[in-house]
C-alpha cells in the first residue's frame, strides 16, 4: 500500500519521492531544531533584552554580513556540485580558499570599529572588534555542510546540525542569563551577547570541518574549473548579500537601534518558515547536479511549483491567523511588529518557484547566473535605498517583497527566454 502511494506522488510531482522524503525528513528536522533554537533565542531576547542592545547586536551582525563576500559563499555551492559529481578533493581545495577569504571580513569590521572609536562610539567599537575576531571560524569553517549535502548524507548533516545548535543555543542562553542575572548596563550586555555568538558558532564549526577533513583522502581528486566556478558564483553574489542585510543597517542609521529591533522581530518568524520550504530545495539540488540533462526541466519545474504554491498558501494563511496570539503570548514587547509580519508573510505564497533558482545554479549555466544574481538583488537595494528613509519600517517591507517577487519570478522568465 505504501509503496502504490509513493508511486502514485512520484507521478504527481515529477520527481523520486521516496528520496525527497528521506532527505526532506532529515534537512526539516535540523531546520526544526535551528527553528526551535530561535524561537526560544527569540522569546529570551524579547522578554530581557532592551530593545536597543538587540537592535545593536543585530546591526553589528548585519554590518559584517554586508561583506560576507570575502568568505567566497559561491564556493560552498561549487563543493556542493562538485562532491554530488564525485570529485571530493573540491572540498579540500575550496575550504582554503573560503578560510583564508574569510579574513577579509575580520580587516573590514577591525577597519569600521576604527571609526567608530574615532567618532567616540566605543560600545559599537568593541562591538565590531569581538564579532571580527571569530569570523574566520563561524564563516570560514562551515562549509563543512557543503560536503554532506553533496554526499547526500542529509542524516549525518542533521545530527551535526542538530549538535550544533544544541552548543549555540547553550552560549547565548547563559549570556542572556548573565545580563539578567548581573543586571549588566547596556554596554557590557552588547559586548556579552556578541561573544557569546562568536564562540558558540565557531567551536562547533572547528570541531566538525577537522572531522569531515579527516574522511577525504589527500589524493582524491578535484573537479577542474570547480574553483573558478564558485568563485564566479561569488563575485555574482555580492550584490545579493548587500541586498539581504542593507535594510538593517539603514534601519540602524536612519531609525535608531529599537525600531531595527522592532523590524527584526517583524521578519523573524516568516524567515524561518522561508528557511523550512527552503528544504526542499536543498534536497533537488544535488539531483539536478549530478544529472544536468535540462531537457524538459523548465515544465517539469514549473508544474511541481503550482502544485507546491496551495501548501505554501495555507502555511502563510495559518500564520497570519495565529500571528496576533503568538507575538501577545511571547512578544508581548513587539505588538507593534505583528501587521509588519503578516504583510511580509504574503511573499511566502510564491516560494516553491525558487526552484527555478536551484535549478540553474545546479546546472552551472554561469550566463543565467550573472543575470539574475545582478539584476534581481540591485532591484531590492534600490527599492530600500528608495523606501525606507521616508516610509521607514513600512518601506523596508515593501522593499523586502519587491526583492522577493523578483528573486523569484526572474529565474522563470530566464528559463522560458533561453530555453
């Protein structure tokens, strides 16, 4: 019986379903327990933090995020491909080039905590300076997931995951409850709260990345152009990492710290049913890697993502029902995020398309990549530059779906276009 229904969806949705489920399961349990870390992280943050002091940590965290780029992120998407293909020896090579980047990112936080002193702002000062010290370790280290993906060992993947977050959750849990306890001053709570986060993504990601290290042979061999490839895919992703963390850092600038702390926790539960259907995509991915026949893909991808568009629907549609009771129950402090949420929760109806995104990064067609990794984030800067200074919070949504929409409707126009 169970095997006619597996049947029965595999020809409904065009795609090996038992795999999907198999991996699906495993990559929705992890997101579900970085969904439970959050969620308690969250509650913790808005019950005894001041909403200035969170909105800091989050415009300090978002400031480095902007030049994340220098951890080479493309890369991780090349090991991905690469290992799915059977070259194992990417992840070796690759890794280096994201370590090293990543020090980048270090020069760039120790360069604005610079000005920051200059101008006499030494809280963001000292800020900057403990987030930057650890950067090569939480960014420069977690590619380590790229290599079971590839694999798909998704179970193995989720276990770490899972561990993970377990030692994360624990860091900032007894950071939180050292500000409460001690009654610290804003000042010193910042400064505990990024250090806390620095050391409890970094260890993990030590421990793991030698771990998987020691499981490749040094001899395997490296998929040629795999490098140039992710670091293609890098260069083309800059403008999407600027995109996905300006609006905090304007938000800093042109609203104060509070209301990026209001924002934060607008966005936050919708990011992370966005991050839950994202799983699916993470599944596909090494399927369409190592079968890169795009013969027929495009309708393929474009009836599974109608099909997907009704659960999505009702997921967004329970969420804005519930949306008022959570955030009185939990956020109490934040009421006046809810009708921010549930607006922003709308652009979630169309997220299975992302498909199409994966579909094109899995094939390496590198000219549809340029294009749409340039033209879609540019659209959602401009519309934040645009927006927020004279709309504020109201226009950083607004920016935030436009991105949406168009992150995820110009993969199918390109897809039709180049067919």
């Amino acid at each position: 019986m169970l095997a006619a229904f597996m049947n029965k969806m595999e020809r409904l949705f065009g795609f090996n379903v038992s795999y999907l489920a198999r991996g699906s399961f495993w990559l929705s349990l992890g997101q579900l327990a970085t969904m439970s870390s959050a969620f308690f992280l969250s509650i913790a943050y808005a019950r005894f933090l001041p909403k200035s002091v969170y909105g800091d940590y989050r415009y300090i965290l978002s400031a480095l995020s902007i030049v994340g780029i220098f951890a080479l992120p493309g890369i991780g998407t090349s090991i991905t491909r690469s290992v799915a293909r059977g070259f194992d020896g990417t992840f070796r090579q690759g890794s280096k080039y994201i370590f090293f980047g990543s020090f980048g990112i270090s020069l760039v936080g120790f360069g604005i905590a610079s000005y920051f002193f200059i101008t006499g702002d030494t809280t963001l000062a000292w800020g900057f300076i403990i987030a930057s010290l650890v950067v090569p370790a939480v960014e420069g280290l977690g590619n380590w997931r790229a290599y079971f993906d590839g694999k798909k060992e998704f179970r193995a993947k989720t276990i770490l995951n899972i561990i993970d977050q377990l030692f994360y959750f624990c860091s900032m849990a007894m950071a939180i409850g050292a500000i409460f306890y001690f009654r610290l001053s804003p000042a010193s709570s910042l400064l505990v709260l990024l250090a806390a986060y620095s050391l409890g993504e970094g260890l993990p990601n030590i421990f793991f990345y030698l771990q998987t290290l020691r499981k490749i042979p040094k001899e395997v061999s490296i998929e040629p152009g795999s490098i140039h490839y992710g670091l293609q895919l890098s260069l083309v992703n800059i403008p999407a990492t600027v995109a996905n963390y300006l609006d905090a850092v304007l938000i800093h600038m042109f609203l104060g710290p509070a209301a990026l702390a209001t924002y934060s926790f607008a966005i936050a539960l919708p990011e992370q049913i966005k991050s839950l259907l994202g799983t699916f995509a993470d599944v596909t991915f090494p399927k369409i890697a190592a079968h890169p026949d795009t013969v027929g893909l495009q309708d393929t991808l474009l009836k599974k993502a109608l099909r997907a568009t009704a659960i999505s629907a009702l997921i967004v549609l329970l969420y804005i029902i519930a949306a008022p009771w959570i955030y009185q129950l939990l956020f109490p402090r934040y009421i006046e995020s809810v009708l921010l949420s549930q607006v922003f929760a709308l652009s979630l109806v169309i997220f299975p398309f992302t498909i199409f995104n994966t579909a094109m990064k899995a094939t390496g067609d590198i000219k549809k990549i340029y294009i749409y990794n340039i033209i879609s984030p540019l659209i959602q800067i401009v519309a934040l530059a645009l927006l927020i200074y004279p709309y504020g919070l109201w226009g950083a949504v607004a920016g935030r779906i436009i991105g949406r929409i168009t992150n995820i409707m110009l993969p199918i126009f390109l897809f039709q276009k180049h067919r």
